[in-house]
C-alpha cells in the first residue's frame, strides 16, 4: 500500500501534522520508534499560545499545575512576577503526548509504534521507508523525530555542538501540599548557571520537574553542575536523571528538500532563551501538514515546492526565533548586565512574562535595550 505522507515521530509535532493530514483526508501513516505512552525528559510546561494552536480542548486531567508567573534568580538576586492571566500549564509529557496521540488517531491516522525508522529510500516517485519491522511506500516524509532526528541526515548535515543545548532532569517525588508551597502557580528558574542556559524547578503532580541545561560545547560537567543544583536546593542527590539534547534555536536551517519536511526539534525550532519548544513543534506541524496536502493537490513534491514550508514557518514564528537567540546571547554574553536587570526589576520581568504570551523577541529587546542605561545607572545607586 502506498500512503499519502508518513509521519514519523509521535511527539507534539508529529501528532499535529499527522492529524492535520488526516483531516484533510490524506493517508496518513505515523510511526514511532517507542511504544506509547512513552517518557520524554521535559520541563512540560506549555504555553497558553501553544494551547491556543491545537483545535480542541486539553483534558482538565492533563493540567498538572498552572502557572501564572516566575521567580527568577541570579546570584544572590531574586525576583518573582505573577500575571492575572494564566501563562500556560505543566503537565507529563507521556500522558500529554499520548493525548494528542489518541487526537490524531480520531481523526483518521494510521499508528505503528514500538516501530523505528532505519531508513529513507528516495526514489523518483515516492519515497520508501524501512523500519525494523515493516517497509512502506510514500508520497512523502514529514520527520518529526526530535532532536536525533534520522529524517534530518536527508535534508541537512548534522546539529554541530554549537546548535544544540544539553539538559539533566530529574523526576523528584513530593507532596502536592509541599510543591505548593515550594511554588505556587508558578515556575522556578536559576539563571547564572551555565551559557545560554539556566536551572529549572517546575511544579507537577505530585512532583518535582527539576534540570540544568546550557550549551552544549560550552557545558562541562552538566552531572556535577546538576548535584550541585539539587544540593543548594536541598534536594534528594541520590535521583534517576535522564540527560536530552535540545536544539538551541535560532532559525537559519534547511527545514525541506524533495519529498520530505522536518518539524519541530527535527527543525531546531526552539525558543533559545526560554527553551520552549512545544509551541513551536505544534504550530510547525500544523503548517508542515498544510504545505504537504497542496502539494498534494499540485502533485508536486520537489524541494522548490515543499520551500513554501520555509516561507509560512517564517511568517508565523520565524523572526521570533531568530530575535529568541538574539537576545540570549546578549543576555548570556552580558549577564551581569542583562540578566541581572531582569533580576532587580520588577518592570522588567513583568515585561518579560508578556515574552511567552503575546509579546515578540523583537519587540521585547528593543523595549530592554532602551531601558538598559537608565537601569543600570539605578541599578548602581541601590
Ligand atoms: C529537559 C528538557 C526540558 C524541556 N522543557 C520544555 C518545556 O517545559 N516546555 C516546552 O515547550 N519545551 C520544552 N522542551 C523542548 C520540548 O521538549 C521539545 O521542543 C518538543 O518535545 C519537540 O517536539 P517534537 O515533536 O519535535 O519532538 P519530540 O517530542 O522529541 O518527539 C519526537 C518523537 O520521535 C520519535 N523518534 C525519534 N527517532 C525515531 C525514529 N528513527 N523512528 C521513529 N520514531 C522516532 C521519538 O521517540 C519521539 O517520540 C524541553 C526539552 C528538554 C530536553
């Protein structure tokens, strides 16, 4: 059987497109290398604008805690900013991943997991995919297969190590009662500790999220940073930790060539800043799905065609991205500047919560760039 596009990778990227696909009555084929659900090291806090990209609503039991604000802490310096307005949720990636999942499979798409890709054959008119199973026949490819991305190594070299972030995170048991406490309706960030990273506590169910991460071909040592880290914090060492690449964003990447588009990590779109990367994966997903199905309807699967990818992922988040990375390395660079303004400024970190919600990169450092000689300057006089 030959389908209409393969999918692969069940993440949030893979599910959007593939349920896009399906509603518009392509056949749709998503295969995943794990069997689902499947643990994905993750802060799991999505934002209301990535909540606001899907087209149903997430169940009440997916909502783990919610989060309206920050603290946020550099060196001896801290800071917290609450917005009347909820910024997003936290939630556990298998079950949140499974969701869209079982979203994609309503509306049409054909799963196989426990099922890896080994390969891509690309042939004049159709592509073949084998797997360690099966084989299969398709019009075409979206891969959205993470940050390890195998579909990638067909449309462009590999992440060198300055594109790509690393991250140690700890599931840390707790009581519900003492991660309210710890932080309510809010999540708990540590910059100062690494380049173009920081150190993260973020409430769940019953635990904690907690993870250090930073560049990777500037982190040395992430497993002693990350003892470090739970030992200041007074919490438990002796954890399971799980270590995870994360592409460290910016935008200036083939996303697309004959027959085969990349979404999500699998295109590096991550905020560099905030490393939020569920939005991004959504939305890219969703336009991925969108450019496959003209295709479709022009029968044209060349890489000038798949190019309009580019062009819509531009428009919709593009120069955001490319603002994202930007302002983190100015902020990394400089952080006795940057970072440390937001740190002793209430007016600052109120503006940089409008970031996630609805204010751009762009936007957001020309506002701080302004303000920068006036902080500073008060900044010496306190
Ligand atoms: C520690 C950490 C914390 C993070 N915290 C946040 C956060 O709080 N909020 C946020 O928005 N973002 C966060 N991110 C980023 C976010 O997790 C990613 O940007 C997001 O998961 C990208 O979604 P995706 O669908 O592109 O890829 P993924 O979610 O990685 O899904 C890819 C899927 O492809 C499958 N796959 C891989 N290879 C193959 C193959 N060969 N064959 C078949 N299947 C395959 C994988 O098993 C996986 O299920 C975090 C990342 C890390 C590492």
């Amino acid at each position: 059987m030959r389908y209409d596009v393969i999918v692969v990778g069940a993440g949030p990227a893979g599910t959007t497109a593939g349920r896009h696909c399906a509603n518009k009555g392509l056949n749709t084929l998503i295969i995943e290398k794990e069997k689902l659900p499947r643990y994905k090291s993750c802060g799991g806090f999505v934002s209301t604008r990535a909540i606001s990209l899907l087209d149903f609503k997430i169940k009440d039991k997916l909502i783990e805690k919610e989060c309206y604000g920050i603290r946020l802490h550099y060196g001896e310096h801290e800071i917290e900013a609450k917005k009347p307005y909820r910024l997003g949720i936290l939630t556990s990636r298998d079950k949140f991943d499974m969701y869209l999942t079982e979203k994609s499979i309503d509306a049409g798409v054909e799963l196989k997991d426990g099922e890896k890709v080994k390969s891509l054959d690309m042939r004049k008119s159709h592509v073949i995919i084998k797997t360690d199973k099966n084989t299969y026949k398709t019009s075409a490819v979206i891969g959205a297969d993470g940050v390890n991305s195998m579909v990638a190594g067909y449309v462009r070299p590999r992440y060198k190590p300055t594109e790509l972030a690393i991250s140690i995170e700890a599931e840390i048991p707790a009581k519900d009662e003492d991660i309210d406490d710890y932080i309510r309706n809010a999540v708990d960030m540590h910059f100062g500790i690494s380049y173009m990273g920081y150190g993260w506590v973020f409430p769940k169910k019953e635990h904690f999220s907690v993870g250090v991460g930073g560049l990777l071909s500037e982190f040395k040592e992430p497993e002693r940073i990350f003892t470090n880290f739970l030992k200041k914090l007074n919490f438990d060492t002796n954890v399971k930790f799980h270590t995870h690449l994360i592409p460290a964003g910016g935008y200036e990447r083939e996303t697309s060539s004959d027959r085969i588009i990349l979404a999500g990590d699998a295109a590096g779109y991550v905020d560099s800043f905030f490393g939020e990367g569920i939005q991004y994966a959504i939305n890219s997903g969703k336009i991925a799905a969108n450019v496959i199905v003209n295709a479709h309807e022009k029968c044209d699967f060349s890489k000038k065609e798949l190019t309009h990818y580019n062009q819509d992922c531009y428009a919709a988040f593009g120069e955001n991205l490319r603002y994202a990375l930007k302002f983190s390395l100015l902020a990394h660079r400089y952080p006795n500047i940057f970072i440390k303004l937001i740190a002793t400024n209430k007016p600052i970190i109120d503006k940089l919560l409008d970031v996630p919600d609805y204010l751009s990169y762009k936007d957001f450092t020309k506002w701080i760039l302004i303000r920068t000689p006036y902080y500073v300057v008060k900044n010496l006089f306190h």
